[in-house]
C-alpha cells in the first residue's frame, strides 16, 4: 500500500515535470535544430560600428521566423528540390523583411542598405544556401532598379506586390550564351507600335519556376552594346514565355533555377524601367547591392560552420583526445576565424561609404571576390575535420561545401570580380 | 474603467542557450549570453495587443524590472504593439536577489498608480520557474486571478478565463480590475515586423525606481549554492518483480 502511494506520487511528479518540459519542446519546435547558442554576438551590441539596435531588433525578429517557419523544412526542401517561395515570401513580407531599403509609398521600409544588411547576414542562419540567395533576388537583385528609376505606374503594378510578398520576382540577365560578358546577351525586345515583341531566352534564372514576373535585360535597338540594352518588367504567364527546365545543379538544391525561352512574347513599352537605353547601366548598379548582399549572407553562414565545425572535433576523438585538441585543427579554424572577420571588416567599411552616397565598385567587388574564395578554402578544411562524416549528406558542412561554390561563380564571376579591381588600380592593357 | 492593462516582461536567458553554473557556484553564467524575452510573457504581451486590436481595451504598457539591458525586452513588447514601456531600475546586488514578492510588491504599486484594470504576465519564467508573481500580486492588491489562462474572453467589466489545470480546463468568471497569467496555448506571438520595429523607437519608456513606488526590495531569500542536475546514472536490470522490490529495499527506497 505504502509503496503504491508512493509510485503515484511519484509519478505524478514525473508527469508534472515531464508534463513542462514537454510543452515547452513543443513550441520551441526547432530547439535541436537551432544548432549553437551565440557565445560571440551579444557582445557586439553595444558599440558595433554599423549596426544601432534596431538592426539587433530586426535581426532578433528575422531569426524567430527562420527558427519557425523555415528551418525546420530546409531538408525536405533540399531534398525536394524546391521550396514553396510564394508562402515563404509572404510571410516575410508580411513582417516587412522584403521591402527594406525600398520606398515607404510601396510598402517598404525608406530605410538605408545597411538594414537590407542586416537581413542579410541574419538570413545566413538558413541552413542552406538556396534560400537566402531565393529571397536576396526577390529583396534585393531584381529591383533596385525599378524601385530607383522605374515609373510610378510600373512600381504600383511590380515593386509593391513584390516587397509585400505576394508576387516572386525572378533576374534574367546571364543566358546560355553570355554570362560573364553581360554586354553580349542575344535576347531583342523589337519595338511594333506601343508595343516590344520579345525573342531569345534566359539561363540560371533563380525562382525562375515560381516566379510572377521577370526583370529582364535585353537589346532594345541596335547600337553600341553598352548603350542599347533596356530593363523590362515581364509578366511570366505571357503567351510565348516557355519554362524550359528546372537545373539539376550540385548545390542550392532548394532553390529552383530555370531556364527560360521566349518565343515572340509582347509587352507593352511602359514596361520599359527608367530610359530605354540605359539597362546596361541600370544592372550594373543593381549588382554593386548584389554583390554586398551576397558576402554579408555567405560570412554568417561561414561562422556557423567553423562554429559547427568546433562543437563535432571537440566530441569526437581519434587517439584519445578530441581532434580539436590537435593543434593544427585549432590552428586552421583560428586562421579561417580570422579572415572572417577581415572580411567582415571589409563588407561594412564598403557598406558605410556606400550608404553616404559613395560609389563602392571596387571594394565591393574585393568583397565578392575573397568571400567566394574564402568559402571555397573554409569549407574545404572544415570538411577535412568532419573525417567521413563529412562526406555524408546529412551534416551541414557537406550542403556548404556544394553551396558555397556558386560564390566564385554567380553574381559576377572571380575573373570579372579581377578586371573590375585592375581597371580602378588602372593596370589593364589600354585597348 | 481607465481600459488600461499592464504587462510584466522579463528578460531572461534564451531558451536555446545552454545554460553553465559560475565555478564560484554562486549561479548561473549570464555575461555574453544571449538574452530574450521571457516566453511566456511574450504570450502575454500577444493576447493584451490583440484585446487592443479587438477594441475592447485602450492602452497596453510594457513593464520590465532590471538594468539597462531590460529595455531591450521593453522594445521588442513596443515593437509587438505595447503602447509604451516603464523601466523600473534594479541593478547589481538588487538584481541578482530580485524575486517574485519583489516584483509583485512593484507591479502591484504601478497598478495602483497607472490605474490599470487588468494585469496579464507569463505564468512562469523559464529561468527560475517560479510561478508566483501572478498569484502574489492578485493577492497584495486583492484582486481576483485567473492563472494559467489558455482562453480569455472580455465583456464589459468581467473576464471569462479558462484555465488549464492538472484535471483538464476549468472556466471561471472574474470581475474586474484582475490578474491573469498566461499559459502556453493561449496564443501564438506575432513576429515584430519591421515597421513596427522602427515605430517602437519613438514609444516611451518612463524610468522609475522601486524607492519612488515605496517598495523594498530587498530579499528575505539567501542563496547558498547552485548545482548542475546529478548527472543521470546508469539504471539496474531486473528479471522479476521481486528482484526489484529486493533492490528497492537495498537501496533504502523502501
């Protein structure tokens, strides 16, 4: 009897306890995936050189709904090979994260790119590379332009449903021809009456399966290449505009990317954003924003594996002692650890000038350069300490090290990223 | 009816973090851990915006009892809705023996002094789970509670709170002025979006000491030591039910 009296007891104190713990997993639905803690961020709070605290705010914000709404499903987006971009951008736009720098009568937010920044770095806490790189074009690739020369019919109709998330928006510059040398793309919109008929196609269009509508470079008149080519807002369920595939690529596996034909597409000349002409220029100021972007997303997801990398080498053991206590692992994560946050250093002196109002052409571009290789060099010696289970696909350096490669590529490739430092150090062969 | 209501936030060690004991054993490590808002009083802040939203009450003020750093939970209950924000400043040794009497002692002198009808906080802090202050400061204002709220209903001056307790749910009417604590399903907190991030810049946030409402804070309560939990031992196999109750007898637990 006594001893009965004493299990339920017992037990009801097991459940109460058990009853707590419970429901508070239960809310918390990403607590084990939340890999590490912050042991290095809250210091930064006070006197950080770029960042007051509303961007800590804004940070803090984005990264409950990256825990709840997106985390959780990166593997089966991975594996799925796509993720829902019309449910994820709408509730980030909701909460305002689309629209950031962007005009307040579009539903943005009038506020400087170091905000945009700030999303930025906090979107590299996605565990993969693809998504972020899906909301950077929807955020901040595929409408600076429009949002800075467009009219003000064309940003009613595109911008505002775009920063409100109800629309996906997708880049189509690079085609199966031209990547590198943007300046030779093939596609022509052919000027009939108030009207451009467009003919060519697109290629590494990123959301390019999901997307609402494209902003798109192309040959408007025949002229010297710099000089002839227009950025036009085109509706993507157009008669003539053909998805032809979704890419099979090694990494950002959750993020679609097409491959787009058009085939005598018509679109209104007021499509055309800014003057006809000018859509050389216009997307090559678009990128300077790009490529910032990129590095500030690419240095946090950077740090989370060095840390992911410290929290396995320092369980695991080989000869008796966790392979962190080997000093050439401690070593190399220290080196890497530091041209992080040279690098770091970088992108927000280039941020700073930039949001002044200075032209940051060449520090950007230095940025771009050394994150790609940076990454390419981090994830690599991570790997290497991950021993076999770094070869596996279900750790995060593994998806990294596939990401990460497109860094050196994308968005302007290292060779490009070189000829633009060289022609402001002015060492180019004078033509 | 001033159709004000309070709401306790505390700024607490984030659930995610783990947590280490100082090697003086007098605590916890807090220094250069990440912070953030108690949850369930962000469950609190959620369901006294949404009765603003309803209409059904005026003004939501977002109360924090700390240091400096507490203001940053008050922002974020501004970004979520809350009207305007009191800081009542604890620092240093005040802080660390700040308990639930203490708190209570204060948010039941700002009832009084904002006139508020109805309080809502967290039903308990996650980091000393205490699960008192609600209930202590219904009690030094002799108001009627309804703690561990899963569903809250207003009309005119009475709250139709259902509870969650060991057996079930249990409904009860209370009249107000009255304290309600919130329990985990009461709702799902919306994210502080950005514009609201950038307004709660320019909410107030008064300053006042527990001196200036008449309280003391000083604490009847003294720590001697905190441990980490033993760590789990390895369990013993028995083949029948006698083996067990022979092991329990050798083990003293019976």
């Amino acid at each position: 009897m006594a001893l009965q009296a004493k299990l339920l007891r017992f037990s009801l104190a097991l459940n109460r306890n058990l009853h707590k713990t419970v429901v508070c997993n239960k809310r918390h639905l990403s607590e084990k995936a939340s890999s590490n803690p912050k042991a290095s961020v809250s210091t930064e709070n006070t006197d950080h050189v770029l960042y007051t605290e509303e961007h800590f705010a804004l940070k803090a914000s984005l990264r409950k709904i990256i825990d709840q709404e997106i985390n959780p499903y990166v593997d089966k987006w991975e594996e799925e090979g796509q993720f829902p971009a019309h449910k994820i951008f709408k509730i980030l736009g909701n909460a305002g994260f689309l629209g950031v720098n962007k005009p307040v009568e579009y539903g943005g937010l009038g506020l400087d790119f170091s905000y945009s920044l700030a999303v930025a770095e906090e979107l590299g806490n996605i565990n993969c590379g693809g998504i972020p790189m899906a909301i950077g074009v929807q955020s901040d690739m595929a409408t600076p332009a429009l949002a800075r020369f467009g009219s003000a019919e064309l940003k009613r109709e595109f911008l505002q449903p775009t920063i409100m998330g109800d629309i996906v928006v997708c880049l189509g510059v690079s085609e199966t021809g031209a990547g590198s040398d943007v300046a030779s793309i093939k596609t022509k919109a052919v000027r009939k009456g108030d009207e451009f008929v467009i003919n060519g196609g697109k290629m590494w269009t990123t959301n390019g399966t999901q997307a609402d509508w494209m902003c798109l470079l192309a040959n408007t008149s025949d002229g010297p290449p710099h000089k002839n080519k227009s950025l036009i807002c085109l509706p993507m369920n157009l008669p003539g505009v053909h998805i032809a595939r979704k890419i099979d690529k090694i990494g950002m596996r959750s993020s679609d990317t097409a491959e787009v034909f058009f085939d005598d597409v018509r679109v209104p000349c007021k499509n055309v954003i800014g003057q006809e002409g000018m859509g050389f220029t216009y997307q090559m100021l678009q990128f300077q924003e790009e490529r910032l972007w990129g590095v500030a997303n690419i240095l946090t997801t950077m740090e989370k594996v060095v840390q992911e990398t410290i929290n396995y080498t320092r369980q695991r053991k080989i000869f008796n002692q966790p392979i962190l206590h080997h000093q050439v692992v401690h070593f190399r994560l220290a080196e890497l650890q530091t041209e992080i946050e040279l690098l770091r250093s970088l992108l927000h002196r280039a941020t700073a000038l930039y949001i002044k109002g200075n032209d940051v052409t060449k520090l950007a571009s230095m940025a771009k350069l050394k994150a790609g290789r940076l990454a390419r060099e981090l994830g690599d010696s991570c790997l290497q300490y991950w021993g076999g289970m770094g070869f596996t696909s279900d750790v995060l350096v593994s998806r990294f090290y596939r990401d990460s490669r497109l860094m050196s590529i994308g968005a302007g490739a290292d060779e490009v990223m070189l000829s633009i430092i060289c022609k402001y150090m002015d060492t180019l062969p004078k033509k | 009816m001033s159709g004000r209501v309070l709401v306790g936030v505390k700024r607490v060690i984030d659930y995610a973090v783990k947590i280490r004991v100082k090697p003086d054993h007098t605590g916890v490590v807090t220094d250069g851990v990440k912070h953030s808002m108690n949850p369930f009083c962000e469950i609190a802040v959620e369901e006294a915006v949404k009765l603003k939203e309803k209409k059904l009450i005026k003004e939501v003020v977002a109360v924090s009892c700390g240091p400096q750093q507490v203001q940053e939970t008050i922002r974020t209950a501004l970004a979520m809705g809350a009207d305007r924000g009191i800081h009542v400043e604890v620092s240093g040794k005040d802080y660390e023996t700040l308990g639930p009497l203490q708190v209570s002692k204060i948010l039941a002198a700002l009832a009084k002094k904002e006139q508020a009808d109805l309080i809502i906080l967290g039903k308990q802090a996650i980091d000393d789970d205490c699960n008192q202050t609600g209930q202590m400061t219904a009690a030094l204002l002799d108001w009627p509670q309804g703690t561990f709220a899963s569903e809250v209903t207003l009309d005119a001056d009475k709250l139709k709170v259902v509870r969650e307790i060991d057996g079930g749910l249990e409904t009860i009417k209370i009249k107000m002025p009255a304290v309600v604590t919130a329990d985990l399903r009461l709702n799902t907190p919306r994210y502080a979006t950005l514009p609201n991030i950038m307004k709660a810049k320019k909410k107030k946030i008064a300053n006042v000491k527990p001196a200036d409402l008449g309280v003391d804070v000083s604490s009847r309560l003294e720590v001697l030591k905190v441990d980490e939990p033993p760590q789990r031992q390895a369990g013993v196999k028995v083949e029948t039910v006698d083996d067990l109750v022979g092991k329990l007898k050798e083990a003293g637990r019976i």
